[in-house]
C-alpha cells in the first residue's frame, strides 16, 4: 500500500469513527440541562424528589443516558456504516449481533474460568474491577477498543462475503446470513483472546494513568500538542478517544465523568481545578477557539493588499466554524502544506496555552469550539 493510500485508510477510519460524535452535541446539552434543572440549589423546591417536575426531568435525563452508557456499542456500528463498501445498514447489523455475541462468549469464558484468566469475575462492575456492562452484559470491561477491534473484523468479513454466491440450495444463508455465520464463528477465538490478554493490558492502562496524573501539566501539556500535531493525518482521534471516552484517567471517559458529576462540581465552593483537576485533559478546545482566531488573523494581516477581500473571504467563514465548533481543518489547512512549520509553532503554542489555563485554575468541559466551553460548563 502507498503511503498515500495508507494516510487516507487511515483518514477514512477516523472519519467513520467520528459517526457516534455526530449525537453528542444534544444529548450532552440535554443532559447538562436535565441536571441543573434537578438541582434543588437553583430550581429549589421544583426539584424536590417528590415534585411532578423532578420526575418529569429525571425521567428525560436517563434516556438522554442512552449515547453516553452505550459508547461501545455505537462504534463498533459507527465503523461498518463508514467502511463497508455495500449494504452498510446490513454490515452495522451484523456487527451489532457479532459483538453481542462476543460479549457473551467472554461472560461465559470468565463465568467458568475467570481465576485461570487472572480475573474475579464475582466482583461488582464498575471501579478498580475491570468489568463492565454492555449491553446488559458483565463483561471485561475494554471500552471502545475491541468495539472498533469487532466493527472492523465484521466489516472485513462483510466486504469479502457479503456478495459471494452461493449454490441454489444454500442461497438462504448468502448476504447478511453468510456474513453473520462467519463472524460468529470468528468471535469465539477474539473472546479467549480478550480473556487471556485484556487483563494484562489493564493494568498496562491502570499505569498510564498513573503516569498522567502523576505528570500533571506535562501530561496535560504532551496530550494537547500530540492531538494537534496529528490533526491533518485524522489519527488525532486514537490520541484524545482514551481520554474521552475511555479509562485513560478516570473511569468511563472525561465526557461521561463531566455530565455526570457537573452538577455536584457546580454546587460547590471549592475551586473546580481542585475538585476535578483531570478536566484540564480537555482543554484543547481553546485551541481551536483562540489559536485559530489568531491564525487566521495572522493570514490576513500579511496578505497582499490586493487579496486582502479574497483572503477575508477564505478565512473568515474558517476561523467561524473552528471557534464555533471546533472543527479546525479548514483553517489549519489553510497554511499547513504552505507554510508547514507554522503548524509546529501552533502546536507548541496551543499546548502551551491549555497548560497555562491550567495553572491559572481554569478547567472544566472544553474539548470543541465555543459550543464545548458555553453549553457543558
């Protein structure tokens, strides 16, 4: 494969996986509301447990749960959807089954040899066990990595099968059918391997975010400039998906802790940086706020006169939908294949201002644009 190729499988990847984000912004703003409207601290006595207009919002919260608790489930969909070549409704199916399926095969696995596995699989989910529920089922708890593991094994099988004929007398079990059959099968093995060695790769994890909260701004400081440096190749996403969405430094991902705890970080008095100091992980969205209103600043101040309309034109629109949103390739694009080391600067300058935000005490929510910063804290 040609590097050019190999960039854009890997670009192509990293845009399937961004599918799920797609739901994220009204679920979060409706959770984010759902829980202050049941704070007795600002609604008082609305938000008393017994009131209609508590339960009424408590009610509206859980379902809004249903992105966030189920994270794993969604991208292993989200990846056939991207990269199945055909029938991609079918191949997100069959993916959804496959990786039940796979779930069970690891509940039963661990049920009969947990102890040979390294794993106490009588403990409670959830913690410092290593278990989870997907799906409704107790399970090792891998986040989103073999979800992605299982979305792209489905989809490969899917590609290769999906359109194989069969004879006449076995055309009951070609497409969808074919393709389910296999990946059952493939399943069994992926759920011993996961047993055998997903235990070893958490406590490989339980390390690393040690080795985070331990490096303190560095950590926070590395974080930010590797996802920005990686920006233009869409491999940023493996950097800040851990963190998010996975256990990189607090159990369930930066994005669920947050919606869920904000409420009781807000009706405190002591300082958020104190209470919740991981928050600084995401702070790279003011890169996208500030860093890009200053690129673009920057590209227009030093044009031409005479292209100074075409180049406000340009930039503009760029500079709006990065601070806006977050979605900064427009801009970034812009100057990085013109002036490369630009990039290297912004980085370095990026990183180096969530660090200082950090150190002046100032965390909370910020992984997009101005959406991030204003809607989730």
């Amino acid at each position: 494969m040609s590097k050019r190729n190999f960039m854009g499988a890997f670009q192509t990847f990293g845009g399937a996986m961004a599918v799920p984000i797609a739901f994220l912004p009204f679920t979060g703003l409706l959770l984010a509301i759902t829980g202050l409207l049941t704070m007795p601290d600002i609604m008082g006595d609305l938000a008393h447990p017994d009131s209609n207009f508590f339960k009424v919002m408590t009610i509206i919260k859980s379902g809004g749960w249903t992105i966030f608790r189920n994270f794993p489930l969604l991208f292993c969909m989200a990846l056939p959807v991207g990269l199945a070549k055909t029938g991609q409704a079918r191949a997100a199916l069959v993916a959804f089954f496959a990786y039940m399926a796979y779930n069970y095969f690891t509940n039963s696995m661990l049920t009969f040899w947990g102890p040979e596995f390294g794993v106490n699989f009588n403990q409670e989910v959830g913690g410092s066990s290593g278990l989870a529920l997907v799906g409704g089922i107790k399970t090792l708890d891998t986040s989103i990595v073999f979800s992605l593991i299982i979305g792209g094994v489905v989809t490969w099988i899917h590609n290769r099968f999906f359109e194989k004929k069969l004879p006449d007398y076995l055309t009951i079990f070609q497409g969808m059918s074919l393709v389910f059959i296999i990946s059952f099968f493939v399943m069994l093995p992926m759920a011993w391997l996961t047993c055998e060695f997903w235990p070893k790769v958490q406590v490989g994890i339980n390390a690393m975010q040690g080795f985070y909260v331990e490096a303190d701004a560095f950590g926070m400081w590395l974080l930010a400039f590797v996802e920005r440096i990686l920006v233009p190749t869409g491999l940023h996403r493996f950097v800040y998906f851990p963190f998010f969405f996975g256990p990189a430094v607090v159990d369930g991902g930066l994005y669920t802790h947050w919606i869920e705890n904000v409420s009781t970080y807000a009706a405190s008095t002591v300082p958020l940086v104190e209470q919740f100091p991981a928050a600084g992980y995401s702070l790279y969205g003011n890169i996208s706020v500030f860093c890009s209103l200053g690129a673009g600043l920057a590209i227009y101040a030093t044009a031409k006169q005479k292209m100074k309309r075409k180049i406000a034109a340009l930039v503009i629109p760029a500079i709006i939908t990065a601070m806006a949103v977050g979605i900064t390739e427009p801009i970034e694009f812009t100057y990085l294949f013109v002036a490369p080391v630009l990039y290297l600067i912004n980085a370095v300058i990026g990183a180096t201002l969530c660090v200082a935000l950090y150190l002046s005490g100032v965390v909370g929510f910020m992984g997009g644009g101005l959406n991030d910063i204003i809607l989730f804290n």
